[in-house]
C-alpha cells in the first residue's frame, strides 16, 4: 500500500510542477509556448478563462499532493 501512495506522489508532484510551469508570470515563462497566457487573448474571453481553469487544476492537484504526503506519513 505504502507503495502504490509512493507512485502516486510522483505522479502528483511532476504534475504540480507541469501546471506550475504553465502560469504565466512575468516573462510569460513556458505558458507563452502553449499559448496559455499572455497577450492577445480570443474573442470569447478565452485568456481568463483558461488561466482561471489553470488555477483551479492547480490548486486541486495542490491539495491533493497534500493530502497524499498526510497519507504517506501516517503510514
């Protein structure tokens, strides 16, 4: 069991940092190459909306990382 958590963690943790790396900052970092962030967004509003559904994605992973490591250590 200790295991199958182990593996998740991983999973969760290069996760969290692939959405991370996604946020655009101030350089516009790796979300620029995705077209995540940035200037010129569409005409449906499709720029804050999707940074807002990356700010979601990335809290839930957060939280769930979290939760996780709690899980691992009372193990």
């Amino acid at each position: 069991m200790y295991t199958f958590f182990s593996v998740i963690q991983v999973i969760f943790a290069i996760v969290l940092i692939f959405l991370i790396l996604l946020h655009s900052g101030k350089d516009a970092g790796l979300s620029g190459a995705f077209g995540v962030g940035g200037a010129g967004g569409s005409g449906i509003g499709g720029g804050s909306m999707v940074e807002k559904n990356l700010d979601r994605a990335t809290v839930i992973v957060a939280v769930l990382f979290a939760l996780n490591t709690f899980l691992l250590l009372k193990i």
